[in-house]
C-alpha cells in the first residue's frame, strides 16, 4: 500500500503518454525485477508456432513469464475476504463467483489473521 500513498493512487504510476506503450514498458519492468530477484526456475509452458494452429511445450525461466496480470491476480488473491467479493468480481471481471473462486485458487488462499490467533491460542 506505500506505493499507492506514494503516487496518490495512480500505482502504477504512468510511464508514458502513450497508454499502450505504458503497458508495454510496466510489462517489461516486471519482468526486469523478477529476473533481478532470480526467479530462474525451469517452467513448462506452451508455445504457440507462428502461423500455425498448434503448440508444442517448451520450458522458459519463470521471469520470463511473469506479466502484469500477476499484480492482478494477487491483488484479487489477497483482498478476498476482506473487501466484499462482488466488488472483487467487478474488477476482474468475473460473472459468477465460482469462476472467481477458481481463479483466487480459494483452496490455496489462507486467513493470516486467522492462522495467527490459531497458532497463539496453541502455544497458551
């Protein structure tokens, strides 16, 4: 949330007057911090052949797939449950919340608050 307050809401902050070359460049700053941090594990993807209606899998680095939709999904991701759902569904886009729910991945999404009071009332 600091870089929201930092740029008074506007996160990402624009880095072009084009909108689309805004974008663009977000995409590949992304992509720069993630291979900074060493995100270098081995992904199998799919790789479609140009001008051509079928794929073959390839493995890439995991930088090199990331995208800015990954601030999109972990913003859906963390604020689920805490801001009402269907305002959540508003922004991704959504139409029903089990779609919702497969995109989160509600199995893998955990309650820190409540997994903290859990873990303090075992240590009592």
């Amino acid at each position: 949330m600091i870089w929201v307050k930092k740029y008074n809401g506007d996160f990402p902050p624009l880095l072009s007057e084009n909108v689309k070359s805004n974008f663009n460049y977000y995409g590949k700053l992304i992509k720069e911090v993630c291979k900074k941090a060493e995100l270098n594990d081995d992904v199998k993807t799919l790789q479609y052949k140009s001008g051509k209606n079928d794929s073959d899998y390839t493995h890439k680095k995991k930088w090199e797939l990331v995208s800015s939709h990954i601030g999109h999904r972990s913003f859906a991701t963390n604020y689920y449950g805490k801001i009402p759902t269907a305002l959540i569904q508003s922004l991704t886009g959504h139409l029903s919340e089990a779609s919702f729910l497969l995109y989160i991945d509600k199995n893998r999404v955990v309650d820190l608050d409540d997994l903290r009071n859990q873990m303090m009332n075992a240590m009592k």
